[in-house]
C-alpha cells in the first residue's frame, strides 16, 4: 500500500482545545470534519497519548480553532511539539473566551462543541461534538495540511493521525530536533545569528542538528 495517498485527502490545521481543572490545554489536529447540519455536529480526530484527548473526557467539552496561512507557525511548534501535561500552552499563545471555551486568538475561526459521542481506534479517539457556538474572528485564508508541508516546511507531530516517516533526503541538512523542521533558507545555516528560531516550534538554533544520509 502506499501511504502517500491518504495525502491526498483533504485536511487542515487546527487547534483542539479543552480544560484540564480550570487550565487551558490543546494540541494539534489535523483530522476534523462536519458530519450532520441539524443539529450540527463535528467530529475530530484525538491521540490516545495527548494529555488533552483525557482533558475532553472528563470536560465533555471542546473547541476547535481554524488556523489560517496568517497564523505564526509557532503555534503549530507550542500544540504539536509539546504536552499540556507538563506546559502551559496558553501562556505562550494569546486565548480568547468563546462560549467558556478557551480558543487561539490568532485563528480564522472557531467551533466550541459539546461530546455527544465518541469511537475508540486503536491510536485515536474520535470525538463527535455538537456545535454550541461558531463564528469567523478575520476574513484569512484557512490553513491545510498540504500549505503546512510545502509553503511552511513543516513537519508533523508523531501522535498525529496523518503521520508518515520522512524519507531521508541525500543532502545534508540542519533539522530542529525537537520539531523537525529542515532550515532551507538563502543564507547558510552556520551564518545565522545565535538567537535566530526555529520558524515552526520556536527554538533556538543551538537546538538544531546537522543530518547526513
């Protein structure tokens, strides 16, 4: 089987949030979609390993923001590469309140739901929400999976339902190692400031890693 044609599917980039006793937590999802109208109902993709997957459990609640091709890919870097069971996501990226509900303030849209059904897979648990608000916060682009991999140069988190292992390339190339991101730009990677960043998670360059086939 080839994987690489599940790509072709259509997804997005969001971010899925809930409460854990009063605290903000999130992750990255990639895999959400609108199943019923009336009323309507959302469902999304959650692994059983991200803290925030239990957090919705025992809430019952969750929102879901649309990032769009605006957004600071440091989000991505902040809900993937890290665990809410030990970071407090939100201080880093600015929140709105939405129906007590706490959602990315630097996102196309929002969708605040309600559990009203759930299927266990063997990684993944899939959530069915009832939408109980949802409105638009800018007129931007959203942004999808394949933006992310080919204008961002991004990676994805491992827990992610869409996950492939990336072919080594022969070239030999700096990677974050704690993203995975591969720095490709014009000016060479050794005459970069000290303090330049990863431009998916955020980290500094001594985090950065020379790879070799």
């Amino acid at each position: 089987m080839n994987a690489k044609a599940l790509r072709k599917l259509s997804y997005g980039v969001y971010i899925v949030s809930s409460w854990d006793k009063g605290r903000p937590v999130g992750c990255v999802a990639n895999s959400v979609m609108q199943v019923a109208s009336q009323p309507a109902v959302i469902a999304v993709s959650v692994n059983h390993e991200n803290y925030t997957n239990e957090c919705i459990k025992a809430c019952g609640r969750f929102a879901v923001s649309v990032l769009s091709e605006q957004s600071e890919p440091s989000i991505i870097g902040v809900f993937g590469f890290k665990s809410s069971r030990d970071n407090d996501k939100f201080d880093e990226v600015p929140r709105l309140l939405k129906c007590n509900m706490p959602v990315v303030r630097d996102s196309a849209a929002y969708l605040v739901c309600e559990v009203v059904d759930k299927v266990e897979t063997q990684t993944h648990t899939v959530f069915f929400g009832k939408v109980l608000d949802a409105d638009l916060l800018n007129e931007e682009t959203p942004m999808t999976y394949a933006y992310y991999h080919e204008v961002v140069k991004g990676k994805s988190p491992k827990k992610a339902p869409t996950y492939l292992p990336e072919a080594d390339d022969e070239e030999a190339k700096w990677v974050c190692s704690v993203c995975g991101y591969a720095y490709s730009g014009d000016v060479p990677f050794g005459e970069l400031p000290e303090d330049y960043r990863c431009p998916v998670c955020g980290q500094l360059k001594a985090v950065f890693q020379l790879k070799t086939k």
